[in-house]
C-alpha cells in the first residue's frame, strides 16, 4: 500500500462536538443577553466566557472550592454556583 492508498482510506468529512453548560447558556440566554454583553459587564474577554460555557475553564479552584469568575458569573444570573454547574 502506498500513500496514496492510505489517503483514500480517510473520511471526506470531519466529525466536531461541541460541549456547552446548557444552564449556563440558558441562564444567559433568558435574560436576553449575548455572549459580548455578559463579558464586558464583568469585565472579562468574550473567549474566556466561551470557554466557561464549553467546560475549557473549570468553576473549582484547587483547593476545591469555587472560583472568584464562577461566583460573579452566578450571582450576575441570580444563581449559586452549584445551581450552574
């Protein structure tokens, strides 16, 4: 078999998931706020909001207790923490 071959064997599509807190996203959604609003009303880039809300930053702290983002984050949507993740 040459490379040739072995490129023939690969899918002609990709296959991507994408992962989001569904509560997260509805909380922010109910209020009628975009991902840029949210963000810049706690001061944080609209990617690291992204990133809350597709699990890439995780709400606990070593120590096992809850972030600073993660408590501003729920009580900017009138939740606890443990109500959001």
């Amino acid at each position: 078999m040459n490379s040739r071959d072995a490129d023939d064997l690969v899918p002609p599509v990709r296959v991507v998931s994408r992962i989001k807190n569904n509560r997260l996203v509805r909380a922010r959604e109910a209020l009628g706020y975009t991902i840029s609003t949210v963000a810049g009303s706690l001061a944080m880039r609209p990617s690291y909001l992204c990133a809350i809300e597709a699990f890439r930053v995780p709400p606990v702290g070593k120590d096992g207790a809850w972030t600073r983002t993660a408590k501003k984050l729920a009580a900017f949507y009138g939740y606890a923490p443990d109500e959001l993740w």
